[in-house]
C-alpha cells in the first residue's frame, strides 16, 4: 500500500511531497544517516526541475486552499500537542526554544547558541519593569523566562498559544499568564501593550490574514510602543513547490514572502528601525543530532510517524535554508507616538 501511495501523491502533491510521506510513513525508525544524507544531498538537474516544477505553478494556491480549511487549532495540535516530554529530548533545556538560536561558533552547543538569540531578542525588547508585554505563540514559555529572569516582573507578561500542552507545561513549570487563544481572531483592548513580540509565530499566519492581523496589533500598542519580531518567510514572491510539503508539518500554516511582510507591517503604519537576518541552519542539525540521541526515549514517547516526521523536518527545513528559498528575519517595529 505505501509504495502504491507514491504515484499517486508524486502526480497530485510533487515528488518531494510524495518522497516525504513515504519516508515518514516508514513503519520502523528512520536511519538518520540516510534520511539527512537523501534530504539534503544536491539534487541532479532533472530531479531538482522535477520538484520544483510539480504541481504546476498555477495549481498550488489551489491545493493549497483545500488544504487548510481546517481551522489553527487542529493544525497547532498536530504538531505541537505530541508530548512535552519529546520536545524536552531535543530543544535547550534551559530555555526550551523551538525556534532558531544565534550560534556564534560550530562548536557551540544548542544551549549556548539559544542564550545568545535570547539575549539579542532582550536586548531588542529591552523591557522594563512595570511595561505590559505580550508574546504572541509563547511555546514552553522560553523568552517569558528570559524576560522575566531580567526584569523580575511577571505580572506584567502575558503569552498567547494554541497548544493544550503548552498551556499545561507552563502551568506546571512556569506561572506565567499563558491562554489558549487565536493570536489572530482575538480581539485586543485598544493601547492595552507597551510592547508585542512574537518568536517563530507569524510563519503560521495565513498570506490573507496578515495585514489585518497588523492593523489590529498596531492598535493594541501604545503610542511609542513597539512591536518585536522574529520569523521565517519566504525570499520572494513565488510559492514554491515545497509549501504544499509544509502541510505535512504544519497543516493549515502557510508562510508569506518577505515583501508581503513589509507591505502589511509598514501598511498598518509601522516604522521598521531594526532588521537583521539570521542562521537557521545550525539549529536544525543541532535539533537532528540532540533527537538521535535520544531516539529511544523518543521511541517510548511518540509513535513511529511521529518520530519519523520530525526527523524528516530538520533537513527539509535544512534545505530550504541552504537553497536561500526561506529566509530568517528579526524586526523591531515602532509605532509612531
Ligand atoms: C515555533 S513555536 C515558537 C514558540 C516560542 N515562541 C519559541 O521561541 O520557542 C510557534 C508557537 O506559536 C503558537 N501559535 C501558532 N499559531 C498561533 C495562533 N494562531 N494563536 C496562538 N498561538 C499560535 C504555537 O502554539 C507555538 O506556541
């Protein structure tokens, strides 16, 4: 049955659609040495025109669109609600960051790599005691700790996320006001925040929700405020093959290009005053190395797709990284006083 899916899959989703699923629907564990060495390696001319030429352009937004009517909170769930005791296995353990750290040298370990990201993105905060701060996509509550570990202030912080099992860790580990809300469809008190920022969150908001989404958050912020963000997007306008792969790891998440980024943010009357583009690379293959390690406590804590999904995702990301199709950017946005 799984070969006979490949045809099939290659002739709707793609080729590299189909390649992945039927490596991650591999009854046993993957062999990590085969599956970062296929996932990664460069891809002879046809087979590279291949996946990049299928589906065919025009087709993908539909696709695409039939693909996501489900609603966020399934998507979110799918992805995140698996075990916090799995993502332990393979993130910093001090932070718990599932997004990408600054490695300042290769030899630094994950924990070093992620203190530094953490310590940039305080710097570009800069928060004060007393200011009201919201992070939109809190995961386990990671840059909270690290604000809070600066200011002392927790009362004042307050995280938004769609996964139960964030929630619950937080509950259990952190305090910190965590909900279980839409960032997107919730409504916001008019200057309720001295700053917003959000960390890895905006690649799940859809192209057509964005400039409303910017509008509502300008809003929300207090004259003089401002807006911190960290994200991936893609480099340019196109929608390449590989979004239709990404609904096989985030379903109902689709990323918008980097100009369509700047044109709702400055839309909705942001003055961007920071920008700098960063790694993600070496994050992924440290997140790779630090699962393998752990493959068979992994093993007792998910099933074997689940396993296998997420070791397929760390070089598919890999490679769109290294082939300059994603990009990742850090912005702090000011709105006008
Ligand atoms: C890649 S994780 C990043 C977590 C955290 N910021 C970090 O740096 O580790 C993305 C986070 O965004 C949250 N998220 C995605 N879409 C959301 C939405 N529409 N509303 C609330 N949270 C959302 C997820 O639940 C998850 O916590």
């Amino acid at each position: 049955m799984r070969p006979l899916l490949v045809p099939l899959e290659a002739l709707v989703y793609g080729p590299s659609y189909a390649y992945l699923n039927y490596k991650i629907r591999s009854p046993t564990p993957l062999d990590h040495d085969t599956v970062w060495r296929d996932l990664t390696f460069d891809l002879p001319p046809l087979a590279d025109w291949l996946r990049n030429s299928w589906p065919i352009g025009p087709v993908r937004p539909l696709l695409l669109r039939a693909k996501i009517k489900q609603d966020h909170v399934l998507g979110i769930a799918d992805h995140y609600d698996v075990s916090n005791d799995f993502y332990e296995l393979f993130l910093d353990r001090r932070y718990m960051f599932y997004t990408c750290a600054d490695f300042h040298h290769p030899d630094e370990t994950i924990e070093e790599a992620q203190q530094h990201k953490a310590d940039h993105i305080l710097g570009l905060i800069d928060p004060k005691p007393g200011q009201r701060i919201l992070e939109l996509g809190c995961g386990w509550g990671a840059m909270l700790k690290r604000i809070c570990e600066h200011t002392g202030d927790k009362d004042n912080l307050h995280g938004l996320t769609l996964s139960k099992e964030q929630v619950d860790y937080n509950n259990q580990h952190n305090g910190f006001h965590v909900e279980f809300d839409n960032f997107i469809t919730r409504t916001y008190q008019p200057e309720s925040y001295d700053t917003i920022y959000s960390i890895g969150a905006w690649e799940h908001v859809r192209p057509d929700e964005i400039a409303p989404l910017c509008n509502k958050l300008y809003d929300a912020i207090k004259p003089g405020g401002k807006l911190v963000k960290h994200f991936f997007c893609r480099s340019t306008d196109d929608l390449f093959a590989t979004a239709v792969c990404s609904q096989l790891y985030f379903p109902g998440s689709i990323g918008s290009s980097y100009r369509a980024h700047v044109e709702a943010f400055e839309g909705a009357g942001f003055r961007i005053t920071h920008r700098s583009i960063h790694d993600y690379r070496p994050t992924l293959r440290a997140w790779f190395d630090r699962l393998v390690e752990s493959r068979e406590r992994a093993l007792e804590l998910v099933d074997v797709r689940t396993y296998n999904r997420q070791l397929t995702f760390f070089p598919a990301s890999w490679r769109y990284f290294h082939e300059g199709r994603g990009m990742l950017v850090r912005w702090v946005m000011e709105k006008q006083g």
